[in-house]
C-alpha cells in the first residue's frame, strides 16, 4: 500500500510502498481509509519538534474509513464494512487515566497514530483498542467533513470551549485564527450566547472569515504589536476589566502573553497552542487575580456527543474544509496546509482511490 513516510531529515514527506497492515491484538481493526486530512502536529513532527515521532514512521492521527477487518475481542458492535471515525486519541477504555476520562494519557494509547505507531496518511491502517477508539459514522455527516472530527473539532471543544468554562454572557478572546480558533469561535456564538466575542490574529484574510462567521470584534497583532493588541482589546471590556475567558490557540510567547494581558479578574486562560518553547507566566501580575490556567491534550471524550450536535444542525463544520486532495496529490496538500495564507487553507481532505475499483469506474 502507499504511504506518507516522515523521513527525517530533510523536513519533507516521501511517498513509499508498504505492507498493509495486519491484526496484531485481538482488540485491533484494520481501517481502509477513504479520507484523511493534515494537522499543524505532522508540520511540528516534520520541523523535528516530536522526539517520540521517528524515521520510518507513517504520518496522520486524523481520518474516515471502512472497516476491513476486526480482531475477535472487539467488542462493539461494528461490522466489517462499515464507514467509520478514528479518533486521533487511542483509548483502551480500562486503565488509570481512561477510567478517569483522560484517554489523552492513556498508558497503553493516548496519541499514538503517527506519533509512535503508524498513521493514517496511508491506504490502511491499524487501530488499537478499536473498541474505543472508533466511532460509527451517522450517515447525515458528509465523510470528508467528517475527518475533522477525529482532532479539530473535539480539541476545539474540550481544550477551548469547556476549558474555558464559557456561560452565556461570558466576555469571550480567542487568540489564533487557524481551525481550531475558528472552529471555537463558531462553537462558542452557537452554543453558548457569549457577550461580546474578540478574535486576536495576524493575516487579514483569516480574521475576515472570522467577522464573517460573527466575531464581534476582530484586533491583528500586525498592526501595532502585542502591546497594542492587548490594550485595544482590553478597550472593549467594560472598565477596561479583561475577558472571562481567554483561549489561546496559537502555543508562542506571543501568544501566551497577550492571552496573560487580556484575562480579567476571575477569568480563565484556557490554552492549547503546542508550545515548542518555554514561556514566562507573569505571576507578579496575576497572582492576586484569581485567575484559572487550564492545559489539555484533547480526550476526544466529547466525540459521540459532538457527533450528534453535528447531526442536529448546532454546529456546522463544513466551512473547515476548504480544499480537497486525491492521495496522488499528498505533496501539493502538504504545500497547500503549510503555506495556508497564501492557499487560503483551512483542513485539506485527502481522498483515497475509490476501494474495490480496480481502475473501473
Ligand atoms: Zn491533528
Ligand atoms: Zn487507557
């Protein structure tokens, strides 16, 4: 089968033939992909900032597929064939931190797909725990738009929305404009009838598509700075008192110092950029603020239910997908995800050659 390949050193994809996947744990699947997509975490991998990622290993933790095999102790009650989410989080439902609702830190999963085990940038591929770690596909949800639902949209809602403990009436900064920021905002004006909402950004396009989509207030970084930004932003608060809920979705020192400017007395930073460098924490600042700092990997616990918001109408992913891709195309996507301003990128679909076709269409 062909794959995506993270080769190492030269900070690019290659392309190889691999054996397709075999059971190896009775609690397996055997996936055949029919759509996959790209997340900032495989540029991360390619940049070299993920040491438990090594040559050799087959990229991507996102996907839909049908399933082409199942190990005898899957439990569910999924039959082969059937049209499946994977989510980025292996989770093998039992342990410590599972049983806790963290599969995050899972001891025998977590993020693992494309991480330390083989991906789904590939014709199959192979999933632990397939109990858990797999989720029906309603029929209602279009399958491309559903790949963001395997990371984007639960990271949007556990790591941003829930972190942030957004109530109606919540004074609401998003900081970052990439997916997940979007996603949040469009999650936070459905859902839960926030004040007012600012989105802080850099490139105009995106925070155009954010106004678009209802912020009520948009501040670009570029013009002026974070000084700037933050003291604008606090501007559009009642007496200048910061926001009830900050989430930052970008992970620089930038970043996490406009997000420390702009949170209010009580407020809460809910953060879940990944941060490849430390940051200062201005505690002289905000250690009489009673403020809340809250980090997350997602769970994708939220999954099933955000299926059914999906379903219902209460959130509209499908403006996250904004250019598709056949699999013979992999590296004009990985162009297109990593040059997003210029491609105007959002999530990239890739698509699978149609299974059984046999060049017979
Ligand atoms: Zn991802
Ligand atoms: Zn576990």
């Amino acid at each position: 089968m062909k794959a995506v390949v993270y080769s190492g050193s030269s900070a690019k994809i290659t392309i190889q033939d691999r054996p397709k996947p075999l059971i190896l744990e009775p609690t397996d699947a055997i996936i055949k992909l029919l759509h996959t997509t790209i997340c900032g975490t495989d540029l991360h991998i390619l940049q070299g900032h993920v040491p438990t990622c090594t040559p050799g290993r087959i990229l991507g933790h996102e996907g839909v597929g049908v399933i082409e095999s199942l190990g005898p102790a899957v439990t569910t009650t999924f039959t082969i064939g059937q049209t499946v989410l994977i989510s980025c989080i292996t989770s093998c439902g039992t342990c410590h931190f599972c049983r806790r609702k963290m599969p995050s830190q899972c001891s025998s999963g977590g993020w693992i797909l494309g991480n330390t085990i083989d991906g789904t940038q590939a014709e199959y591929v192979r999933i632990p725990h397939a109990s858990f770690s797999l989720h029906a596909l309603p029929q209602s949800i279009d399958p491309k738009v559903a790949v963001t639902l395997s990371d984007t949209i639960p990271t949007a809602y556990e790591c941003g929305i829930l972190n942030g403990h957004i109530t109606p009436g919540s004074t609401v900064a998003i900081i970052g404009t990439g997916p997940i920021g979007l996603m949040i905002l469009q999650m936070a004006r459905n859902l839960f009838g926030p004040a007012i909402t600012v989105v802080v950004g850099r490139g105009q396009p995106r925070l155009d598509t954010a106004k678009a989509m209802g912020a009520d207030h948009t501040l670009s970084v570029l013009e002026g700075g974070e000084e700037a930004v933050i003291s604008s932003a606090l501007g559009l608060t009642i007496g200048n008192r910061g926001f009830d809920v900050v989430i930052e979705a970008v992970g620089t020192k930038e970043s996490f110092g406009i997000a420390q400017g702009l949170v209010g007395a009580g407020g809460t930073i809910a953060s879940l950029g990944v941060f490849g460098e430390s940051c200062e924490l201005h505690l002289e600042k905000l250690w009489n603020r009673n403020i809340c700092l809250r980090t997350r990997l997602v769970d994708a616990v939220s999954t099933p239910d955000l299926l059914q918001i999906v379903e219902s109408g209460g959130i509209s992913p499908g403006f996250l997908v904004s250019h598709g891709f056949s699999f013979d195309q992999i590296h004009d996507a990985y162009e297109a995800f990593e040059l997003s301003s210029k491609h105007g990128a959002l999530k990239v679909v890739v698509t699978m050659p149609e299974p059984h076709s046999n060049g017979v269409s």
